[in-house]
C-alpha cells in the first residue's frame, strides 16, 4: 500500500479518535457485552446482540484508524520554506473571476477533507488545478456547474 498524505493535524485528530475507540468505547462495549450475557439466553438477547454489533463497528474502525495511521506521510507544511506555491497542506485563497467571489481552502488528505470547514481534498478538482500554481495565476477548472476561472489571490503555508 502506497504513502496517504495527512497533515499533522489530520494525524493527531486519527490519534485521538483511536485513543477514544480503545480507552473508552472498547471497555463500554465489553461492559455491555458482559452485563447482557447476565439476561440469560443468547439468541433472544438483543442487548447482547446491539452490544457485539457496536464491538463490531469499534474493533473495525480501530482497524482502519491504526491502517491509516501506520500508512500516513505526516507532512508539516509549517516546516516547509514557502517557496509561493500551492502544494500540499498550504492554504489558498482565490477568487472566482465570473462571481467575484474569494474564498480560502486548504488542501489537506482524503480522510481530512470537509468542505464546511474549507478544507478540500488533495485529489479534489479544484485542488488538482491549483496545485503546482503561485499567486496572481488565473486557472481554469472544471466544476460541477462548468469550468470556472479562478485567480489565486494568496498561498500560505501555515
């Protein structure tokens, strides 16, 4: 399996997300599990079934958390010399040149990617056409709605 790019804070929010599954939720399902099996026969339980189903969903998450995570390419943009160009994790603002309307994205990894908090996947269509540019470069990218023209306005690596 090849390299996933995640950005440190994409990493540490998996890291915490696994430290929950395994210190929290694994010892409440067992827990469950356990005081289920009290209630006597099995293959009427349903407490004791929705309990092994959620164990179930757990250990397979904790699974693919603990896959990523060995799998990852943690890059720290912050680290980086800001050469102006957009790569990923940078931060970039452009501005759409039909509407006028500027927005700021970051360009983060598939697992990090939620567009209600501006932060776009890097195999993305809008971040597959700006990666590579620098600000004041006008790119023209294809969207749902047609090919937009858009001006990257600023490119920071925070």
């Amino acid at each position: 399996m090849s390299a996933i790019p995640m950005t440190v804070q994409g990493a540490e929010r998996l890291r915490a997300e696994l430290h929950e599954l395994k210190s929290v939720k694994r010892p409440a399902i067992i827990q469950a599990i356990a005081t289920a099996r009290e209630h006597g026969d099995l293959k009427e339980n349903a407490e004791y079934h929705a309990a092994r189903e959620q164990q179930g969903f757990c250990e397979g998450r904790i699974q693919d958390i603990e896959a990523k995570l060995s799998n990852a390419q943690i890059i720290d943009i912050s680290k980086l010399p800001n050469t102006g160009k957009v790569i990923f994790g940078s931060t970039v603002t452009i501005l759409n040149l039909d509407s006028d309307e500027e927005v700021t994205y970051r360009i983060v990894g598939d697992d990090e990617a939620d567009i209600k908090n501006n932060l776009i996947s890097v195999n993305s269509p809008i971040a597959r056409g700006l990666i590579g540019k620098v600000a004041d470069d006008v790119v023209n990218i294809t969207t749902p709605k047609g090919v937009v023209e858009f001006e990257i306005t600023a490119v920071q690596y925070i």
